[in-house]
C-alpha cells in the first residue's frame, strides 16, 4: 500500500510539475510547434517540387551505373503525347546489383519529375531533421545562460529569420544559376539576421541562431556541406565584428569586413574541396556584393527594427544619452 501511494505522489508530483511548467511557458511551446508547422510545409513545398527519387536526387543516378538501391514504382503514370513513358505501380524500376538500362532512367526521370509522384521518404527523412533541430533550439535557449529574461519576441524573431533563411536556400536553390554549392551563398540573408540579433539581444543569442542557421541552410541546400560551412563561418563573424561597433555608420565598415571574409572563406573552401576555379571572379563579385550589402540593409532595418520591438540595443541606449538632445539641455 505504501508503494502504490508513493507511485501515486510521484505521478501527481510530476503532472503537477508538467502542468505548471506549461503553464508559465505555453507562449513559448505554441511558437515551437507553430514554427515546426510552419517549416514542416515550406519542406513539403521543396520537395514535391524536386526531382529526387528514393531519397536520391536524379543526379545521382546515371545509364550503365550497378545500382546500389532497388526502387519500387509506388503509382501508376501513364504516358502522354510529350512522354511516351508509362510507369506501372509496384513495377521494380532499377534492381540493385544491376546496371541502370536507358529505359530504368527514363522512367526514374519521369518519376522525378512528375507533379503525382512526392519522394515521402525524403519528406520524412527532412521532417526529422525539422524536429530534431526545434527540439535543439528548445534547449539551448532553456538551458544556454544568458544572464537575462528570454523574451517572447526574441524567439519569435528567430523564427521569422530561420523562416526566410530557409525560404531562400531552399527556393532559390532550385533555379540554375543558384544550384551550384557556391553560387547559392551569395543570396542567402544569413549575415544580415545575425547582426540584428547581435545589436538587438546579444552575441549569445546571436552565436545560437547562427549554429540554428546553418544546420537549416545544410537541409534546404540538399546538405551541401560547402554551403552549410559557408553559412556557419559568415554567421560567426558577423556576430564578431558587430559585437564591437560603437556607432550605427559603423555597420558600413562592418560590411566591408565581413565581405573580405567571405572572399577568404570562399577561396579556402575552393581550394579544401579541389574546386576548378573557373568563374571565380564573377562568383567573389557576388560574395563581396553578400557581404557590403548586408552591412548596408542591418543599418537601414535597424531603426525600424528597435522600434517594433521596443529594443534596448547599445545604438538606442547611447542615442538616449546624448547631451546633445534637446530635453536634455
């Protein structure tokens, strides 16, 4: 009898302690599992849009290649006047161990490329990557010190940025001139969001997001490790050199900083990987164009920026003390 009450103490002991927890966080989990939503479809979007089968992108695959895989038609699509391919449910597209005929690549293409057919595994696979990443920036912002009260529109900023970070790669990704590794960095807003976050609530909540950044650039670039390297370094060093600006004209300077950063990490990367260095002039005129530019809009959205969410960043406390100002004197 006395170990059923105890069990009976320690059950209620923990659903009290679950409930009154959600109680004091519940705008915090509603931001978790709306912004798990949120991503959940843009990742839908990417991928019935892409042309990857089995988790593979079409490039993966070639004629005459010994298939490693055996894939499994799980619909019917039939042929057209513009394909006259015909795909029969549970027919065994490639076989593994075999060479990939003309007519398996055909069909594999079609597959692909048809709007019917959604690689769900790939949704899956990225859906617990999505997951696992939420439960990672959960975490940190619950158990990083940081000294401070986290505020409600702190996190809902972090997810506003993740949200058109990800947008961008994942999207912009898919034209041609932007599906290089490399390419694809030049329009992506990292450093921008990671100097607002610095101004606005700190290098330590700026250092986080640029590791949240990085690991959603690395799935909705394909997990292009170049791109996600990239990404992580730029963000870093934003966060560096804003930490130590005094005045806001000073972001001018910072963006012509992080754009000889960019150059330098965009060469390393080049020469770690054993890329050709064809078109790296027009590539580094992109990286330095990233670079100046973000500098140039953190200076214009600051202002607005602060004012939206009643900020005390370092620019607004030292503009509040200025003897200068009229009320002052």
């Amino acid at each position: 009898m006395k170990k059923n009450d105890e069990k009976k103490q320690i059950t209620a002991s923990f659903f009290s302690a679950c409930g009154q927890y959600i109680k004091a966080k519940y705008p915090f989990l509603i931001l978790f599992f709306v912004g798990i939503i949120l991503v959940s479809v843009l990742n839908f979007m990417k991928i019935s849009t892409a042309q990857s089968v089995a988790n593979f992108a079409l490039s993966d695959f070639e004629i005459g290649q010994i298939s490693d895989r055996t894939i499994i038609a799980d619909r019917t699509l039939t042929a057209d006047n513009l394909d006259p391919i015909t795909v029969i449910k549970g027919e065994k597209i490639i076989k593994k161990g075999f060479p990939i005929t003309e007519e398996g690549f055909a069909k594999l293409k079609k597959m692909s490329e048809s709007p019917l057919y959604i690689d769900y595994r790939a949704f899956a696979n990225n859906e617990l990557f999505i997951l696992l990443l939420a439960i990672l920036w959960y975490l940190l912002f619950t158990f990083i010190p940081f000294g401070r009260q986290i505020l409600f529109k702190e996190c809902l900023l972090h997810l506003i940025l993740f949200i058109i970070v990800y947008s961008v790669t994942a999207f912009m990704g898919k034209l041609s001139f932007f599906s290089d590794p490399y390419r694809i960095c030049i329009v992506i807003p990292t450093a921008i969001c990671i100097m607002l976050v610095t101004i606005l609530y700190g290098n330590i909540s700026a250092v986080l997001l640029s590791f949240i950044l990085s690991l959603g650039v690395l799935n909705a670039s394909g997990w292009q490790i170049p791109t996600f390297l990239f990404t992580l370094l730029s963000a870093l060093s934003s966060s560096g050199i804003v930490r130590k600006i005094e005045r806001r004209l000073d972001l001018v300077v910072a963006g012509i900083l992080l754009a000889l950063f960019e150059v330098v990490f965009t060469l390393l990367m080049q020469v770690i990987f054993n890329e050709t260095f064809t078109e790296l002039l027009p590539l580094l005129g992109g990286i330095i164009s990233n670079g100046f530019i973000s500098g140039i809009l953190t200076l214009g959205l600051l202002t607005p920026m602060e004012i939206m969410l009643n900020t005390a960043s370092v620019f607004r406390l030292m503009d509040l003390s200025d003897n200068n100002v009229p009320i002052f004197k």
